[in-house]
C-alpha cells in the first residue's frame, strides 16, 4: 500500500529520544527514510535507527552537536549523500536552560541562542540546498512562546519566540520553491526532560485544558501531518499542540 511519505528522505535533529525519537519514528511509519542527529547518547539513537530499520525504511544516526554550525552543516550533506536526497527537515534538538534573571550567565544565553535559534537557521540553510518542490522545515517551539507562566523561563521563551519569526521569514521566502515552513509548538510533553511525573505536574496539569500532558506521539502526530503531501497548503503557520495551554 502506498504511504504518504514512500519515497521521502527525512532528517530530525535530536531524534535518539524524547520527541525527537517518536517523529523519527512516526516519520519512518509513513513511509519516509530517516536520518538523526544526536549529541552524548549514541545508545539511544542506534536503539531508534534500528527499529525504522526493522520497519523497513533506511536510517542512519549521526553526531552532531547543534550549536557547532560545522557539525550541522556536515551532518546535512551527510545525509543527503548517503540517502540520496533531503524531503524533510525537523528543527528539534533544543536547550533548556532556565534560571533567575540575575543568575544566568553569558554562556547559558549563548548556548541557548546557538542551539534553538542558530541552529535551526543553519540546518536550515544546509537543508534547502538539497530540497526540491515540496520540500518541508518543521521547526519545534514551545507554548512559553506564547505563555510564560513560570519563572526563570527567559532565555527559553525568547529563543523560542525567536521561531516564530524565522518560521514566517523561511515561509515567505521559499514559497516560490513550494517549500513549506511550519512551527509546532508543543506543550507539556512527557520527556526526559520534562516528566509527567515530576514535582510540578500537577500545576503543569492544570494549565492545560486536556488536563494532562501529551505524549511524545501527540506532538509528532502534527509534525507527520505537516509533512505530509495533505499539509501542501500550510506554511508560515504555528500549530499548537499543547492541550489547550495556550488558551
Ligand atoms: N518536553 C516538553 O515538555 C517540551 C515542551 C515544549 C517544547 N519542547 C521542545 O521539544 C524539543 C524536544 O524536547 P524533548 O523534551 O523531547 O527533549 P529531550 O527528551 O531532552 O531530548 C532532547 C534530544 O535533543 C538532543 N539534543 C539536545 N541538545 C542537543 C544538541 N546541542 N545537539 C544535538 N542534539 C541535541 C538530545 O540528544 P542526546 O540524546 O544525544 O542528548 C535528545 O535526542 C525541544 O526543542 C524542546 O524545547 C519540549
């Protein structure tokens, strides 16, 4: 049976876990070929490259620490080379730095900017040298964009908020290539980093209309969606899948 994606090659940053891991594999159950990158975690992202692999799609995992450009940039052409072509690119690998106002230093903000604003810039610009008609850039915000109810949450919110800029900026440009470029901005979503059963869940819980956290496969539901052939029509846009966070 034909899938949506059969014969697309994806690439999403970040994908050995977390939400990175279920839009790989989610990609891969669409019928794409799906290269990720990584930072520390090799285990976790060759545990991921063999499951699309056993589901018959090609993958491939590479290391490539987001806030090095080089790296980035290397880690794209890689992939094209090996897999042939580039169709989809996910922005995901983010850094989650937070603190008081007065106790952030210089190097937290940089490291923030260089891996949830740079990077998605410069994967970007490597990725759509390789991208043809109907190429996809799905970057991966957050709701603290839109709504910043705790503390400490600066540096984060602002490189966040700093996507919705690119993702309307990369839209308008790469229209005329039917290229579309797309932000989903995920809510609370049962991670590593953020657990459904960590100590603010319930206050977390209650912000949210569904009344709970999403699972990793919530979020990369969307992000299938959007790159599928259905979502042609779809650029600019911020999609929220943060359970009603944001209302
Ligand atoms: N979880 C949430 O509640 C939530 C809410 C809103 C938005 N988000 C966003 O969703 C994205 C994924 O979050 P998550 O919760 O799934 O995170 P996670 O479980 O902590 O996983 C992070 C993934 O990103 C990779 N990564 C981190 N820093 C990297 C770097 N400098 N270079 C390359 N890869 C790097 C990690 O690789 P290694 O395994 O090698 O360390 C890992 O695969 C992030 O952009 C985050 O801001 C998450």
């Amino acid at each position: 049976m034909n899938k949506a994606l059969d014969g697309k090659v994806a690439l999403v940053t970040g994908g050995g876990r977390g939400i990175g891991a279920a839009v790989a594999l989610r990609l891969a159950e669409e019928g794409a070929d799906v290269a990720l990158t990584f930072q520390q975690n090799q285990q976790r992202a060759d545990d991921v490259v063999e499951q699309i692999k056993a589901a018959g799609r090609r993958a491939m995992a590479v290391r490539a620490d987001s806030s090095d450009p080089a790296e980035v940039v290397d880690a794209v052409d890689r992939v094209a080379g090996e897999l042939g072509r580039l169709d989809i690119l996910v922005n995901n690998a983010g850094a989650f730095l937070l603190g008081p106002l007065e106790q952030l230093s210089l190097e937290e903000f940089d490291q923030t900017v260089a891996v949830n604003v740079r990077a998605p810039f410069v994967t970007s610009q490597a990725a759509v040298r390789h991208m043809s008609s109907g190429g996809r850039i799905i970057n991966i915000g957050s709701n603290m964009a839109e709504r910043a109810v705790f503390p400490g949450f600066s540096l984060y919110a602002m490189s966040k908020t700093a996507l919705i800029g690119l993702t309307k900026a990369l839209g308008r440009e790469l229209g005329g290539r039917a290229i579309t470029v797309n932000l989903v901005n995920p809510g609370p979503t049962d991670t590593e980093s953020n657990p459904a059963d960590g100590p603010n869940a319930d206050t977390i819980n209650g912000f949210t209309a569904l009344g709970r956290y999403a699972t990793p496969t919530d979020v990369a539901a969307a992000v299938a969606f959007l790159a599928s052939p259905g979502a042609r029509y779809i650029t600019g846009s911020t999609v929220n899948v943060d359970g009603g966070f944001t209302i």
